[in-house]
C-alpha cells in the first residue's frame, strides 16, 4: 500500500520509516568510517615520526661505533655510551611496535574501503528502488485522474 500526499512532492510507503531509518544507520556508519579513516591519517603521521626516530637511532649506532673507538678507559664516554645503547634499544622496539599497529591499520583501512563499497552498493539499489516507485506512483495517479 502507498499513501500520497501533497507536502514537498513526498511519497511515503508503508516501509518508507524502515527506509529512513536504514538510510540514517548508514550515514552514522559512514560517519563512524570517516572518523576512523581520520584516526588513520593521524596515526600516520605518527609513522612518519617513528621514521623520523629510525633516521636518528641509525646516525646514533654510527655515533656509538665512533665513541667505542674513542672510549677507552673514559667512564664518562662509558655512561654516555650506555645511555646511547639504551635509547636505541628503546628506539628500536618503539620502531616495531609501531609497524605492526600499522599493518593492524592497514587491514583496517582495507575493511572500512570494503564497508564503504557495500555501502554504495545498498544506496545504488535503493536509489533505483525509489526511482521504480516514484514511476509507479506516477502510473496510480495517472490512472486514479481517469
């Protein structure tokens, strides 16, 4: 059954609240992709950073090869040189924490571009849906007029 009204040209069926609300709970998803897909983008950055810190942890391994040659009996070199291995071993494990939440990331992203296709999909075939049913609200008017 189909009611029609004047109001703003609106056709509304009796599944026509079940449309809306569909409709509404795929924008909120959308949006809650969006977000996502931006937490990403800062997380990236984040990445870039990390990069950043491997650049720097490789000039500090060259730094510590030249102070262990240098370092003798100095035990202030020696502190030094304890604090230089310790920050890149933290460096290091900082840099592989961070490539597997990237890679977590990635399949993310992957599922969200997955979701975001289907979404389209849905919203082709209802467009289509709507397009089919303005044309057979058409017809009942047409035929109601004669």
């Amino acid at each position: 059954k189909a009611t029609f009204s004047n109001n703003k040209d609106s056709v509304e069926n009796t599944d026509g609240e079940d449309i809306k609300e569909t409709i509404l709970e795929h924008q909120g998803r959308i949006n809650e992709l969006e977000e996502e897909i931006g937490r990403i983008a800062h997380l990236e950055s984040k990445l870039k950073d990390i990069g950043r810190i491997a650049h720097l942890e490789s000039k500090l391994s060259q730094n510590g090869v030249a102070i262990k040659i240098n370092r003798g009996g100095n035990k202030k070199l020696k502190k030094k040189m304890t604090k230089i291995v310790a920050k890149q071993a933290a460096n290091r494990k900082e840099v592989r924490r961070v490539a597997l939440q990237n890679q977590d990331h990635d399949r993310r992203v992957l599922a969200l571009e997955s979701c975001r296709e289907q979404q389209n999909r849905r919203f082709d075939e209802f467009e289509q849906n709507q397009a089919e049913f303005n044309i057979l609200k058409e017809r009942v008017i047409l035929l109601e007029a004669n």
